[in-house]
C-alpha cells in the first residue's frame, strides 16, 4: 500500500514565526502534492513537484514555498506565518503516469497560528 | 478552466437509508478523469474510485455505485443502506490527461454526511 506521512498532526505556531511541514511518501512517486482544507471551500492546490528540485505554483501559493531535496520529501515552508494560514494542511503523491494514478493522501497537519 | 460542484453541502439520513451524493463538473478537456473520495473524522482522504472519460459504465462496489453521465457532465455517489461509519466528508475530483497541470486535481467543495443510528 502506498504510504503518505507528514511530520505532525497538530500544530501550533506564533504570527511572523517560520513553518515547515513535512511529507513523506514511500511509494518511489514522482509527483507530489500540498493542498490546504479549510471549511466550505475544499480543497485548495498550494503547489506541486513532478521531480526532484521542480515545483509548480498551485492555485494559492502566495505566502508559501516548497522545497523537493529529494524524491521522497516535499516540505512546505510558510516563510512568516499569519493568522489566515490556520488551516488543514494536506499532502499526496502520484506516480509517474501523470495522467492515469491515483494521488494519495496522507493524514493532514492541522496548523494554528496565533 | 476546470470546475466540480457539489451542491449538498450537508446531507442527514436515518441507518439504512439509501443516500445519493451529486457531483457536476465543468472541462473543456475531452479527456479527464473523476475521482470520489472519502474524508472521516480523522481527517485523511480515502480514495474510492476513478473514472475515466471515456468510460460510462456505472460502477457497483459492494453498497456503493457510481453514476457517470457526460451527457449532463454528472458523477453521482450512491450509498446502499447506509451505516453510521459512512458519515464522513465526500469530495468528487477531476483530473485532466494531457497539457501541463500534471494530474492535479480539481476538487469540489464536498458534502458532509451524518448517518444516524
């Protein structure tokens, strides 16, 4: 089975401190996911990587960057973080075959900031 | 642009009430995938199935099927006598082949179901 972690299931930081949430997939998948989750609006693509040191701009990148080391680690970065960036943090992978795996999911960070 | 819709935001029903949860869409893309998955109280998404543009045949898996209709570009969820462990959030996604996003998926805002003993 395909296994998605992520460093912490709740979190808790202060306003302008730096965050970083991490994600790890055993699966030896190229393509790797951060959504944020917050009530009544779904799912949100932040950003995403189809290999090592490539990311793409998601839907809401504006006050977050990512960094793929290697294939197997996507970290999400909130460079100061504020208040309206308290939310449900996920993560997924997918493999190579763009267009036909399924991306997997794994439990999702819980971040308060105060 | 892409775009998925589910209107039910909440749904409530009784045990053993069969529950169908709508999922609309909206692609110019002739090839795309749909996708449902399942998000209990422990938060993490399950995947329940995928399914393919080109592909209309309904599909039945155990109390659940799936309604895949491109004539009115719908995806509809349908639990068979439901349980109480069926209460959950439910997203309906898609995900387009080809082009450059890559498989990310597009999801719907999801519909909140409460099953009562």
């Amino acid at each position: 089975d395909v296994k998605v972690t992520q460093s912490s299931r709740y979190l808790v930081k202060r306003t302008g401190e730096k965050v970083f949430l991490e994600c790890v997939q055993d699966m030896d998948h190229e393509n790797m996911f951060w959504y944020r989750q917050d009530p009544g609006l779904g799912l949100r693509l932040i950003y995403f990587s189809y290999d090592v040191k490539m990311k793409e701009k998601g839907d809401i990148p504006e006050g977050y960057s990512v960094s793929r080391e290697k294939k197997e680690r996507f970290s999400l970065i909130l460079e100061s973080a504020s208040t309206n960036q308290t939310s449900m943090y996920l993560c997924a992978s997918k493999g190579e075959t763009a267009y036909t795996d399924t991306q997997y999911f794994g439990p999702g960070t819980r971040l308060t900031v105060l | 642009a892409q775009k998925v819709t589910q209107a039910q935001t909440e749904i409530s029903v009784v045990e053993k009430e069969d529950v169908t949860l709508d999922c609309v869409y909206e692609t110019r893309d002739t090839t795309y995938y749909l996708f449902w998955y399942k998000q209990p109280p422990s938060g993490e998404l399950v995947f329940l199935i995928r399914r393919n543009s080109f592909d209309e045949q309904n599909e039945i898996s155990g109390r659940y099927s799936w309604n895949f209709q491109k004539s009115t570009s719908s995806f509809n969820f349908t639990i068979t006598a439901s349980q109480v462990v069926d209460s959950a959030v439910y997203f309906c996604a898609l995900s387009l082949r080809g082009g450059s996003t890559l498989g990310r998926l597009y999801f719907g805002r999801g519909t909140q179901l409460t099953v009562w003993p």
